[in-house]
C-alpha cells in the first residue's frame, strides 16, 4: 500500500485596515468566500459521504489573526450582502439585454452568496473555531508557519527567524486550541546551517542555525520543499532499530536499498549530523503538474468558470475558460451542467495518477511510497471555481481505493517513520528554486531597510531595562509587531511579479515608519521622558492598524 499527503497551504497577508479594493481587505473577503468557506464545506461533504478527508491544512498565524478579528467577522457579511446585491443589479442588467442564461447565471451567484452568508452566521461567524472542531474529530491536520510568513533564509538574525515561529505557533495555539507540529515554511524556503555573508548592508561572515535546527527547538516535527532539495541532499545518519547512526556523506551513493534523496518516502533533514526529529517531505513533482500546470493541469480545461473576466468593475463572473488562446473578448458562457463530466474526468484521472505513482514505487524498490502535494490552498475556489469539488471527488475516490492510504502529514511519520536523515541545501519553491523572486537589485533597497530594523530591535531590546519598565516593554512589543510585519515576503513578492508594486511599496515604507516611531518611542520613556500627545497619536494608529497577536512576549525575541 502506499500513501497520498495532501497539504493546503492557506495564507493571505496582514490587509485588515489597510485598504479595500483592488488591494486591501477584498482579499480575506475574497479568500474567505472563495475557498475558507468552500473548503470547509469540502471536509463535510467528505464526512457525510462516510470518508475523511485527511489532508494537511495550512492557515498561516497571520491569516487565523484576521479571520478572527472583529472587523473580519462583522465585515464578511456586509462584503457578501454587497455581492448579492451585485447579483440581483446584473439580473436586471442582463433580463434588459435579452439574455436569459445570464440572468439564470445571476440567480445562481444571488443564491451561492446568500447561502454562504447564512452558512457564516451559523458558525458564529468564527471560521477558525470551526477548522479546529474538525482537527479535532480528526477529519483534517491544520499546520502551523511563522508569525507573518518572514523568508527565512534572507532574515538577519537567527533570533528573527525563532521569534517568527514562536510567535506563529503561539498564535495558532491560542486561536485554535492546540500547537501544531507540522509546518509551513513560508515559500518552502529552507537553508542549512553554517558560514553566511548577509547579501546586503553587512559584509561580515557569521555563522547562523540551520532552519531544521530552529524547527527541532520549538518541537516542529515535518514541513515540506520543493523537490530540488532532494536532488542537493546529502546522505548523514540513518534509523536502524529505532536508534540514530551517523553515517558519511558518501552513503547515498552506494546504499541504494534505502532509496535516498527519493521524492515518495520522508527524510529527516539535519544541519550538522545530529538526529533533530524533524522530516521533510518534497513536492512530487508529477502529481502536483496535474493541477499546477498551464499546459496539462485540470484548472485550464475550457469548460470551468473563467476567472480573469468579470461583469463590470470588481465584478462577478460569468463566462467559462473555452480555451487557453482564446481572449477575454472571446469567451463562451458558463455552462454549470458541463461541469459535473469534468470533474468526474479530471477528480479519476488524478487519483489514478496518484495510484499508479505509489504502485510503480512498491514494484521498483519493494518500499512503500508517499506522494506529496502541496498547493496554495486559493487556487481550490478562489481561483480555480471547481477546485474544492474536485478535491472532494478525488478524495472520495482515493478513500475507496484499496492501494492508497490518505493520511496527514503527522499520521505520515506515525505510520511510515523516516529510516535516513540528509542535509539539504538552500532553496524554495520559487521561480528558479532559489531566492531570487525576494532578493534582487530591484528589492535591494527593502531588504538594507529590514535588516536596520532588525539590528536596531536587538539592540535596544539587549540595553533597556524593559523587564522593569513596563512603558519601555509596551513600546518595544509594539515595534515587535510592526518588525514581523515588515518581514512579510508578501510585499517583495507582489513587487517583483508586478501584481500589486505600489501597494507593497506602501506596505513596506509604512511597517518601517511606524518601527521607527515605536523604538523611538522606547527610547524616550528608558530617559523617563513622557509620552506627548504625538506619541499617543502614533501609538493609537498603530493599535488601530496593526491589532494583531494579542499577547506577543518579548521574551519569543529573545536567544
């Protein structure tokens, strides 16, 4: 039998309160509607039909912050009542044109928002509330990641990078009621310890923790690459009878019985040797292009909903893909009824991939293989419309085949321990599997600003007496949050793919001001000066915008 690990990476960054539309709070709305909702319905769907589940679901700290903030639960609503009124405005629109299939499409679209709407109320509106009852019942595993999705292996100090974490899994645990011990390193980006020389700013070698290091400290068990990092990996200690041994760098070459850097069994990952207890599994590369693809994959077929074109400004969709050529100009109506044959086709064919991966694996090497897959949890609903039906039916399939065993990723390691442990290289899953998306000539200037941030942080943070100064240790929490925020790889990303340049600009510059304020401000109150009615303005702009990760510790900041 071999198994199949599905992982849905759900992240969305810090937008609440921080503009609306085209960029600003309409993403969590649109998340939250085009695949929280969906997706949660999948995994009860999934149960009613007497199956589970058992995928892994990322909800990054950041994005569980948001879905249960005030303005989140009291926003959606009035979000989706706008949405039903749009519906019911091309209704009209449309019965003036003549076209009564658009119209029939428009009362489709009224009745989908009003019952989700009616659904969200049901929840208490509290989304989170409602993944963690079905992580409990055991229907799902939700992962952890860090604080704000910072780009491990660009940030300055070791510090940050375990400040990242212990934040996130602080958070995750105080929203959701348990710790995670599965993980998603923001991008899948992973660097081994040893000598490094920061790219900018600083022209000193130093020696920093590896991330499996930082992982095995704060009790993380697995997280997930892309499958280049097991191409670079370096064979160090095997598991034979439940007990570590070191073994040397030349193992993997002549071991071959162990199927080492195989992209279908988990390995322990290990900066210096030692057994650290915490496994990677790699991205199959061949089951994920099933989906991932712009040639092959299921989300491109003409017949599903067509993303890209919308009736109007910020509009709703009505028009299907009809062909990966054709224009906007140039696309046919939806047809829902010619959807059910696609996804039965498509939901088949990906689960008979997924056999036929594990079973030529079992033939291969007489080892029982695991296929990983991990997607951005949007493309399921949001940008794929079909998507969370399709995981549906794909599971339902796999559930009833005899040769495939759906688990989590902690059920994974329960049932098929890793037997070898590498060293990895560096990398993520980005374009060009290394860090170029986040660190170029065009960023340079953004990453000089957060490593000034950081360096002035730690500074203050190992000179003022905050311990005894409760006004210093409030300035300083304060500008603790605003330095995660500034390292979000959010803003670099969306300023070097062009989808949003100026309001990750603006993200940035405006974190970074209002770092400077709040460690000024500590300063001031260490000489004993009092706060004036601009530090109260500052201070009260900051709560506004930015209230997130209630209970942040200073001591999470420490070594």
């Amino acid at each position: 039998m071999g198994r199949f690990c599905l992982v849905l990476h759900g992240h969305l960054p810090h937008v609440l309160h921080h503009g609306r539309w085209p960029h600003g709070e309409s993403w969590v709305f649109e998340g939250a509607s085009g695949s929280w909702m969906p997706l949660l319905a999948t995994i009860d769907a999934v149960a009613e039909a007497g199956a589970r589940a058992g995928f892994t679901l990322g909800l990054t700290p950041v994005l569980l912050e948001q879905l249960a903030h005030p303005r989140f639960q009291s926003g959606f609503p009035l979000w989706l009542d706008e949405r039903i009124e749009r519906a019911r405005r091309d209704q009209e629109t449309f019965r003036g044109w003549g076209d009564a299939h658009l119209v029939y499409l428009a009362e489709r679209w009224e009745q989908h928002f009003a019952e989700q709407r009616a659904a969200f109320d049901a929840l208490d509106r509290n989304l989170p509330a409602a993944f963690a009852a079905r992580w409990a019942s055991g229907q799902i595993e939700i992962m952890g990641s860090f604080a704000t999705h910072g780009y491990a292996p660009l940030l300055l100090h070791d510090r940050s990078v375990r400040a990242q974490l212990r934040v996130g899994l602080d958070s995750s645990e105080r929203i959701l009621g348990r710790r995670p011990t599965s993980l998603w390193l923001p991008e899948c980006a992973y660097r081994p310890g040893g000598r490094w020389t920061p790219p900018c700013l600083h022209g000193d070698e130093r020696v920093r923790l590896g991330v499996d290091q930082v992982l095995a400290s704060e009790g993380v068990r697995a997280f997930f690459v892309d499958a280049h990092l097991f191409q670079g990996a370096r064979s160090e200690g095997v598991v034979e009878d439940g007990r570590y041994r070191k073994v040397g760098w030349d193992q993997a070459g002549w071991d071959t019985g162990r199927a080492w850097r195989s992209l279908l069994e988990p390995h322990l990952v290990t900066t210096d040797g030692s057994d650290t207890g915490v496994a990677a599994l790699a991205r199959h590369p061949r089951v994920s292009e099933q989906v991932w693809s712009g040639e092959v994959g299921y989300p491109g077929d003409g017949r599903y909903l067509e993303f890209h074109k919308r009736h109007g400004s910020d509009g709703l969709p009505y028009w299907k893909i009809t062909g990966n050529k054709v224009g906007l100009g140039d696309k046919h109506r939806y047809v829902p009824d010619d959807v059910a044959s696609a996804l039965h086709e498509h939901a088949h064919h990906f689960a008979s991939v997924v056999r036929d991966t594990v079973a030529e694996y079992q033939r291969d090497t007489g080892r029982p293989g695991v296929v990983c897959a991990p997607f951005d949890a949007e493309l399921f609903g949001h940008w794929w419309h079909e998507g969370p039906t399709f995981l549906r039916d794909a599971l339902l399939s796999l559930h009833h085949d005899p040769a495939v065993e759906v688990c989590t990723a902690s059920e994974l390691l329960e049932r098929q321990p890793p037997d070898k442990a590498v060293w990895l290289p560096e990398g993520s899953w980005g374009a060009g599997g290394d860090h170029r998306v986040w660190w170029n000539d065009e960023l340079r200037w953004t990453w000089e600003l957060e490593y000034r941030a950081e360096d002035r942080f730690y500074q203050l943070l190992d000179s003022l007496a905050w311990r005894e100064h409760e006004g210093v240790r409030h300035a300083l929490t304060l500008a603790a949050r605003e330095l995660l925020l500034l390292q979000a790889s959010d803003w670099p990303f969306v300023v070097h793919t062009k989808g949003a340049v100026d309001y990750g600009y603006t993200r940035i510059c405006g974190h970074a001001e209002r770092f400077d304020r709040l460690m000024n401000l500590a300063w001031k109150r260490s000489e004993g000066r009092d706060d004036d009615a601009v530090d109260q303005l500052a201070i009260d702009q900051v709560e506004g915008l930015d209230g997130l990760f209630d209970g942040l510790s200073l001591e999470a900041f420490c070594a």
